[in-house]
C-alpha cells in the first residue's frame, strides 16, 4: 500500500513538472568555437591592424561565400574578434554557415596585404553538419571508412568513434561534413555502403544542456527570477555566503541526503527534469 502511494505520488510529481521556454532555448543553443589566424608579422595595434586585416579578409572571400551559400543574405562579418596576446587574430562567428566556410582552409588567402595568416581550424563541425553510422564492426577502422567514403563524398571534414558507443562487436562512428550536399545525399539515402557492407544512418542529435540555477541549484531557471532567500552550497545544502570553506563541507545532497552534491544528474529529480526535457524537444 505504502509502495503504491509513493509510486502514485512520484509519477505525479513528473507530471506536474515545467518547461519553460528559457529552458528548451537554452537546452539547444550552440555556441560555436572560435578560430585563430596566425599572423607574420604580428599584428600589434589592436583596432588599426586587426580593423584592416578583418575588412580585407571579408572583401577577398565574399564572392566566393555567395557563391556557394546563396541563400545567406546576411551582411559578412565577425560577431567577435581580438587579437591574443601573441599577436594572433581570434575570430567568433554564430551564423553556421559562415563558420563551416572557415573551416575549409582553401577558403582563406594565403596573405592579406603584407601579412601571412595560417588558420587553426576547429576539431569539428556543428551538429547540423554530422551523421551517424550505426553499427559499424569492429574490424572495419575508422581509416577504412575514411578512405572509401571519402572517394565519393570529397566534403568530408573528420570520421571519428563516436565516445561510449563501443561494444564487442560494433560501435557508432560521426562524420562531420562541409558541404550540405553532400550531407542531404547520404540522409535522403538513410544508409552507406562501405566495404561491400550496408550501415543505417541517422542525424547526429547533440546532448541538451540543462539549465540550472546558480543560487538555488535547481532546473529550469536562473538565479535573476530564482525565489531562493538565499545562495545555497551544491556540496551540502547551507548559506553559501556565511563564511564557511564551501570547498571543504561534507558532500550531501540538500534534496535527497544522498551522498553526491545537488547538481549531479543522478538525483531522480534532475533525472525526472531531463526526461522531461528531451520529451518536450
């Protein structure tokens, strides 16, 4: 009897949990990678040269850029950009379609005026350019893989295990694609054919991120709307601001008493949260 009430009270709970829209648009942002140009010589006057070697960059490449994106009617620019403390130039760009460009080295000139640049490219591409191939066998290397889908889809960018996917006879491998496509192609097919086997594919869904509160600890929210009286320590559950080493405190959950501070995802509340989450997505 005393099982079954629990049982009803927790599914109650999770039903009554919300989403709010703050919480589902913070659950798919993507904030892209920035990139670096190294620069001979240095640049060294942060407006002057960087303002110079940014416009020439963007005159030089438009054409192209149009060409091969001719539904981005967007002005060409940088959200962000700064020069290190070597004298290098870093770039931040959130429209997808101008980041992906960049990571293709042959899109870059090799000088700009009287300065050379070597562009360090980002490990991967945004999740709306990967696939996944499910199942691979293990005697089939990523190398393999590699080598004979790259005679028919020249745009590929990496192929690489996807992380935990790993078992005794197969795992999932990503591929990261520059052109769109290239990628429309193999999606429309919904398989690949590698080495005379047949392997499904599907779109490569990023993890949501989950919003969590920085004064109460709790999901879904942020500390400028939370109703918290007070700035509560993850580790143990007491004022965080009464003076105490919070990094020393004894790790206690101040929700379920379990040995794991507040924000671990194996609390069943964040655990109900995140369910919830991926259902409403």
């Amino acid at each position: 009897m005393s099982q079954s009430m629990n049982h009803t009270n927790e599914r109650t709970t999770n039903d009554q949990i919300h989403i709010s829209s703050h919480a589902l648009s913070y659950a798919v942002e993507s904030h892209l990678p920035s990139f670096k140009l190294e620069c001979d010589p240095k640049l060294q006057q942060q407006q002057q040269d960087g303002t110079v070697l940014v416009k020439e960059l963007f005159k030089l490449i438009e054409n192209d850029f149009r060409k091969n994106n001719k539904d981005y009617k967007k002005p060409l620019r940088f959200d962000y950009w700064y020069i290190d403390q070597q004298g290098d130039l870093i770039c931040f760009v959130k429209q997808v379609e101008l980041f992906v460009y960049f990571c293709d080295i042959s899109h870059y000139p090799g000088k700009i005026n009287d300065c050379e640049i070597k562009p360090l490219l980002p490990k991967k591409l945004p999740p709306q350019y990967s696939i996944i191939i499910k199942f691979v066998n293990n005697n089939l290397s990523v190398q393999d893989i590699k080598e004979e889908l790259t005679t028919s889809y020249s745009s590929i960018y990496i192929i690489e295990e996807l992380n935990g996917s790993k078992s005794n006879k197969n795992r999932h491998v990503r591929v990261d694609m520059k052109s769109k496509e290239d990628y429309n192609k193999i999606m429309n097919g919904s398989v690949v054919i590698t080495h005379g086997q047949c392997f499904n594919v599907n779109e490569f869904l990023q993890v949501p991120k989950l919003l969590l509160c920085s004064r109460c600890n709790g999901p879904g929210h942020i500390k400028k709307i939370c109703k918290s009286p007070m700035e509560i320590c993850r580790r143990y559950g007491k004022n965080r601001r009464d003076g105490e080493d919070h990094t020393e405190c004894v790790v206690k959950c101040h929700y379920c008493q379990g040995e794991r501070i507040s924000t671990n995802y194996q609390y069943p509340v964040l655990a109900d949260y995140r369910f919830k989450l991926v259902t409403e997505l």
